[in-house]
C-alpha cells in the first residue's frame, strides 16, 4: 500500500472518533419518567417477565437483532497471527457491515485464550447476551473444533464467515460461471488450492450442491491430498482423492475449475493454458490472487475470471452472505445455520445475478450496462435486491428445515432495513 493509502487508511480510523462504531439510544431519555422507565425502577418488571420465561429476552432487550463478532486473531485476513487485539479493526468493520447492509447490530469480542478449549468456554459462557454468533479470522484446523463445539453448546446461529461465508459466494458464482460455459457442477473437474478453512468449507458446500468428490483435488503446500497420504488431519482427509496426481501440474491438466484460497501468485499462466475449454478461475487470495485477472485474460480469452478484488469484475466477496444470512436467520429466531439454510442461500445469490441489473447498480459503478455473462456472475454488493432475495430465502429455509422458532415474518421481503430495524 503507498504511504497515501496507508496514511489515509490510518486517518479514517482514528478520526474524527477512534474506531467505526458507536451505540446508540433506541428508546428516548429526555425526561425523568423516561429514565425512571429505562433504568430503576421501571426495567425491574421486563427483568421479572424475562425471568419468568427466558423467551421475552427476545421482546424486552436488543438481544434478537444482536450479534457478536468473535475472534482470536490467530488468521486476520491476509496478515496471518497477530493476536486478538490487532484483530479488533477487523471485527469492528465487520460490524460496519452488519449494520450497513443487513441493520443488524453487532458487539465485537476480542478473545485471548491458550487453547481452543478455553476460547469455546469463554464464548460458550457469555453467549446468552446475543442472538447469533459470527466466528471470524480463526486459524485452521482449530475454527472446525470450536464452531462445532459452540454450535452443539448453544441454542442460537453460529457461524464462521471464513468458512461458510466464501463458501457460499463461491457456490453462487461456480454455478453461473459454469452454466455459462456450457458444463455442469456434477461433471467439472475441480482443482482447489488451499486446504485451510475457506477451501474445505467451499469443496464441502459444492458436494453438498452436486459436485463429485472424485472430481475435486485440493492440494496443500505439500502437494495433492491423495488417499496414498499418510500426513492428513481428519479434515483434510474428506478430500483425500484416488490419484496419480501429486501437484498442481499434475491436476490442474484437462481441469474445468480452479479456486484458489491460496496465496499470491501460485498459479502460472503455462498452468491456465492447459485447463479444459473455458475455464473458470476464482483467484481469490487478497489483495494479490493466485493470478492476476490481466494475466489470465491474456493467456485464455475463453477464461470465465473471479477474485477476491473489487477493483475487477467477478469480485468473491463475503459480504454478498453474511449479513443476508443472519438477517434471514434472526428474523425466524432460527436455532442454527443448517445445510439447507446455506444452500438457499447459494441459490438465492445465483438466480439474482441473472435479473436484469437495476440502474442503481450501474449508476455505483459508472458503467451504461451489465447484464449476466463472463463478466458478471454474481451480484454486486450495492445491489439492494440482496435485503430482499437471500433473508427470505435463508428463513424459509429455516422453517421448512424445522431449526425456526418463529414464522416467516409478515414485513417479507424486505426493502428497506432502516423502515424495519432503525
């Protein structure tokens, strides 16, 4: 980053206030009686009525429109373990998004714990203060413990952005991209590099939406995850393929699909040049992908290009989910963020990207036209269709699922977050 945007980076989060959120009051407080009702005495009778039946928490407190962001800051995006008060820029702006894109307001939980075992206790313990769970920028292969532990332990959504969330998005887009180019998930050879949180989830989520796991190759930094290995944790060992093939030469040979969740620069041009006709390349490391798209376009004309980057068409980006995901998950009182929830979600995402694109959509990006094709295969973040497509696809999900505790909401589908929530 220049010395500009860095300084610029600096200057927007300390100034004019540190950090990117605030509280604020719902109810008003200019008098007295309006204290007297917020305070002691009058919050003794919502006490008492919650008291009495634990459900009225979701009547009388924020507690149903309120998530936390957890981390231990051991995989901040792109900058690795640097503990969990450096992580706390990054919980913050997810809470910027939440509330931004999907009104729902967020708290930001820093955790320093020495083992994953101590980090469940301590979420687990507090976890009655709020209505789902968002786990975000923990390492691999702890994030699978923890969020399977904290999901079995408590009785409201938790989910691990970097896990489900890219998987989602990758889903969507996979699935366009790859009607596009005339094949079919079943059929299409993939090749994932990567083999950390983001990339099992992703291959997990595609065999949940048709892939074949005799079809995916996921290599690590020691090569193909083949079932001759003898060095693979039980999560790495899911995607543990009968192969000759043992690097990324080897796979990436006749393959329809690459996704990378890698690092920068790990995929060459020679090696795009002898994927199948029309190959689909997600690049989704950040702010550098596997290969650049300019690149790429340059090596395969025909190459249907995603990547984690805003600056380029395609861009894998997770908050087309999360906020979506949890706005549908929350409004039903959902229990959990099931399979079936994820897959709605998956699909709500393609089928929007195949409308026709509203005008406030071209307008944010100063484009005359877009319509669905290689250069758009997925929505753009600015599309306010998301608020009404994915929340009600994720709750009815939840209900036809039986994980809702509450009915599909009279105010769906929703247009505008501010008329609902505030």
């Amino acid at each position: 980053m220049s010395d500009d945007k860095r300084q610029a980076a600096l200057d927007y989060h300390a100034k004019p206030f540190p950090g990117k959120l605030s509280v604020e009051l719902t109810k008003p407080t200019q008098t007295a009686k309006h204290l007297a009702l917020a305070y002691s005495p009058g919050v003794a009778e919502p006490c008492r009525e919650i008291a009495a039946n634990p459900e009225d928490a979701y009547l009388y407190t924020g507690k149903g429109n309120l998530v936390a962001v957890v981390s231990d800051g051991s995989a901040i995006l792109g900058l690795g373990n640097l503990g969990p008060l450096a992580s706390k820029p990054v919980m913050e702006g997810k809470g910027v998004l939440f509330k931004r894109f999907a009104g729902i307001n967020s708290v930001d939980i820093e955790v320093e714990a020495d083992s994953p075992q101590e980090f469940i206790d301590t979420v687990a313990n507090i976890a009655l203060s709020w209505g789902g769970i968002n786990l975000e920028d923990i390492k691999a292969p702890e994030c699978f413990e923890i969020e399977a532990a904290l999901k079995a332990r408590c009785n409201i959504p938790v989910f691990h952005d970097d896990q489900h969330g890219t998987a989602i998005v990758t889903a969507a887009g996979l699935l366009n991209a790859l009607d596009i180019a005339g094949k079919t998930l079943d059929a299409a050879r993939i090749v994932c590099l990567g083999a950390g949180s983001a990339a099992i989830a992703c291959m997990k989520l595609l065999l949940e939406c048709g892939a074949r796991a005799e079809n995916i190759y996921m290599l690590d930094r020691k090569g193909v995850i083949h079932a001759g290995r003898d060095d693979l944790n039980e999560y790495k060992a899911q995607f543990a393929t009968p192969t000759e093939c043992r690097t990324l030469d080897d796979a990436i040979e006749g393959a329809d699909v690459f996704v990378g969740l890698s690092g920068p620069n790990l995929f060459s041009a020679e090696q795009l040049s002898r994927m199948a006709a029309d190959p689909v390349v997600f690049a989704c490391s950040n702010p550098d992908p596997e290969i650049h798209p300019d690149l790429a376009r340059q090596t395969r004309s025909d190459v249907i290009m995603g990547t984690g980057r805003s600056d380029y068409p395609n861009q894998v980006n997770n908050v087309l989910g999360f906020p979506f995901i949890f706005r549908g998950a929350l409004d039903v009182r959902a229990t959990t963020i099931n399979e079936a929830m994820k897959i709605a979600a998956v699909h709500a995402l393609k089928d929007l990207a195949r409308e026709p694109v509203t005008q406030e959509v071209l307008d944010a990006y100063e484009l005359d036209a877009l319509s669905f094709g290689r250069g758009y295969i997925i929505p753009t973040p600015v599309d306010s269709r998301l608020l009404e497509r994915i929340p009600a696809a994720v709750a009815q999900a939840a209900i036809d699922s039986g994980v809702a505790c509450k009915p599909y909401p009279a105010h769906y589908p929703l247009k505008s977050v501010k008329e609902i929530y505030g």
